[in-house]
C-alpha cells in the first residue's frame, strides 16, 4: 500500500507539502465517502488509494458502501445510463424499490460524518436520510444531456445536497445547488500505472500472445461503439498500406448483447488478419493493460462518446503519444501537437498515426510532454489536494 512520501518522487514539487497543509486544517473533521461497490475503475480505484492515505495523514475517512436486490441493482445502472443520455425504460415500481432499498441501506450504514460524500446514482436517494453533517453528491459521468423524465426524477434528490462536484465543466445538469469541478486522477504507483521492469512487459505480451517485432498501435477499451473499435480497425487499413504495424484491441465486453456482437466481429476481423489482435480482458487485468500501454508504439482512444475516461492520461503518463476522438474529458487530456492528437474520423486518425510513425523523433518528444502534464494536472496528488481544499471550504 502507497503512503504519501512515497509521491514525492513522483508528483509535481511541493504536491505532498500542499496535501500535508490542507490536512491538517481539517484535523478532528471527519470524513464519509459512499460508493455503489468497492471493485473497478473511477471513483473506486481513487479511494482505494486515497482513503488509506488520508487515514495516515490523520483525516478520520471512512469508505461505506450500498448494497440491495437485483431490482436495486438494474434500477440503478438503468437510471445512471438514462441520467447519461440513453434511451432505457424505468418502471415506477423499480424506482421506488431503489429508493427503499438506499432507505434500509441508511439504517444499516453509519451516516455520522462532518462531510458525505455519495458516488453517482446507486447510493445517491441516501441524502434523504441525512441527519447531521454537509452532504455532497459527486457525479462521475456526464449528465448534460440526461433524458428529462428520469432526470426530473433525479433531481428532487440531487437538490437534497448542499453540493454537487463533477468532472468537467458542461457534464453538469441543470441544478439549484453550489457546484464544483474537480477532474478525476489516475494513481501513479498503483498496479495499472507503476513502472515495470522490461522483462516484466516482455513476461506480460507473452503471455497474451502479442509480438513486439513491429510498431505496435495500442487500443485499450470496452468493447462499445462508444469507444469505435471498427473505427479504429479501419484507420489501422489505411495505416497498413504505408507502415508494417501491428493493432492490439483491448478491453472487456460486460456480457451485453450488443458488445458481445461486437467482439465477435472484431474477432472475426482478427482471424482474417493477423495483425489486428483482440484481447478479451477482466477488469481487474491491471498489469496486462500496463504492460501493453507501455509497449505501444502510438496509444490510441478514438472514442466517439466519452465521460471522463482516463486511458489518455494512463497512456501519456508511460510517456506515449495518444491520437483520440473529441469526446467527453479526452480533450481536456490531449494537447493537440504537443501530447498528441484530437481527431474527428478515421481519415484523421489514419492521417495522424502515419504523421508519428514518418517522424519517429516526434514520438519520445511527445511522450516526455505527455508525462509532464498527466504530472501537473491528472494524478491524485492533485485530486487530494482538490478534494480537501473543498472539504476544508465545506466544513467551515
């Protein structure tokens, strides 16, 4: 488990000064964070690392965590995709079991804290049993263009808090409360992000089957249209006709109809050509994904819808170049011809690769910028600071 000097080789100077700072101003408060599960990326990856940091720095912080039905549990992913855009039915049955189940959630929890903070939607009804203490609601995902009716729902709830943080401005729905940016982090020292010797990575793509005797163009996603993974397939085509190289596809598939449809066209594609490799990954394949960012020749996130993903950031910190799509927080990641490239199509993104691979002393150059401003403003360093600034704020 990482302990804060240990960042210190790692953030940006004075990062693990400034925390120790703020810490302190918030000594004796103390701190409750309430998430949906404690597995996967996000929010649960940062409090994993954070919470036990925070323990050290002497900042009481507890991590509870909301559990129910399977009613409850389609409800909530139901009305968190609704809240994010998507067409999804929600039966008024449905709603009223995920507000029942967070009402004997609440009886179960210990909810005595100077400052709640609840994660997206599952735990979000919880506010409704509030009692002491200043209440925040943290939105992870982008609710701009949530469908009205759900988010109607939604939102007698949402306006129960004293506050509502997300990740980026413009992922924010339309509510009567304070509202706070804070852009989300990836940890440094963690599985998915430490450095790896080299036999580490060679030990790695063996074992997944990937070959290192041509530029590799590294994908890593779920396997969704949202991500454009046939987007991607083609711009490596035009690639192909120019440059050897080699397409690794990466991600997982959930067990949806529509991206296991998916896969199994990919995979297809795949066996035809075998240069395009497809690799089906667990969630929790963290060194895997590591070991093939830092093999990559040209990172690649051609997502056509995105919240705030940070396989950008991951990317750049293993100093590569990232050629993405102009969604959600990529473009907030992305210094176009500094870090790498923006794109909004295949052309484009064909257009782009070919670019570094003509100019290969572009790609180191890239690279060492990209480490830097993941440095700057994308580790959780900087979200620990951010986050008690507005404790410090909140709890006045």
């Amino acid at each position: 488990m990482s302990r804060i000097d240990d960042y210190r080789r790692v953030a940006a100077p004075g990062a693990v000064d400034f925390i120790l700072k703020l810490a302190g101003q918030v000594k004796g408060r103390r701190f409750l964070h309430i998430t949906g599960g404690r597995l996967g990326g996000g929010a649960t990856e940062t409090l994993r690392a954070a919470v036990p940091i925070l323990s050290e720095l002497n900042v009481d912080t507890r991590w509870e965590v909301t559990g129910g039905d399977n009613t409850y549990y389609t409800t909530a992913r139901s009305l968190q995709a609704a809240l994010e855009g998507a067409e999804r039915v929600l039966s008024e049955e449905g709603l009223a079991r995920w507000v029942d189940m967070n009402g004997l959630n609440a009886k179960k929890l210990d909810l005595d804290a100077d400052l709640t903070v609840v994660h997206d939607c599952q735990p979000a009804s919880l506010v409704s049993a509030r009692t002491a203490g200043r209440w925040v609601w943290r939105c992870h995902f982008d609710c701009s263009s949530a469908q009205p009716t759900p988010w109607t729902f939604f939102r007698r709830f949402a306006e129960q808090y004293d506050a509502a943080v997300f990740a980026l401005p413009g992922f924010e729905g339309r509510l009567g409360i304070p509202m706070y940016i804070v852009p989300p982090s990836i940890d440094p020292l963690s599985e998915r992000n430490r450095d790896l010797t080299p036999r580490e990575i060679s030990d790695t793509l063996t074992a997944l089957g990937v070959s290192r005797d041509k530029p590799l163009l590294v994908q890593i996603g779920g396997f969704a249209r949202a991500h454009d993974p046939l987007g991607v397939v083609n711009a490596y085509r035009l690639v192909k006709k120019h440059h050897d190289v080699r397409l690794v596809l990466a991600g997982t598939a959930d067990g949806e109809p529509e991206r296991l449809e998916l896969l199994s066209h990919l995979l297809e594609v795949a066996h035809e050509d075998h240069d395009v490799v497809v690799l089906e990954l667990p969630p929790e394949a963290h060194r895997q994904v590591n070991a093939l960012q830092r093999a990559a020749t040209i990172v690649l996130q051609k997502s056509v819808r995105a919240g705030f993903d940070l396989g950008p950031a991951e990317a750049m910190w293993k100093g590569k170049p990232v050629v993405g799509g102009y969604a959600g927080g990529l473009a907030q990641q992305i210094v176009t011809n500094v870090t790498g490239y923006t794109v909004h199509s295949v052309e484009g993104a064909a257009f782009r690769i070919r670019h570094l691979l003509n100019n290969p002393e572009l790609i180191p150059r890239m690279g060492a910028a990209g480490r830097e401003h993941v440095r700057r403003s994308f580790l959780i360093t900087r979200e620990l600071v951010d986050d008690l600034a507005l404790g410090v704020h909140l709890t006045r």
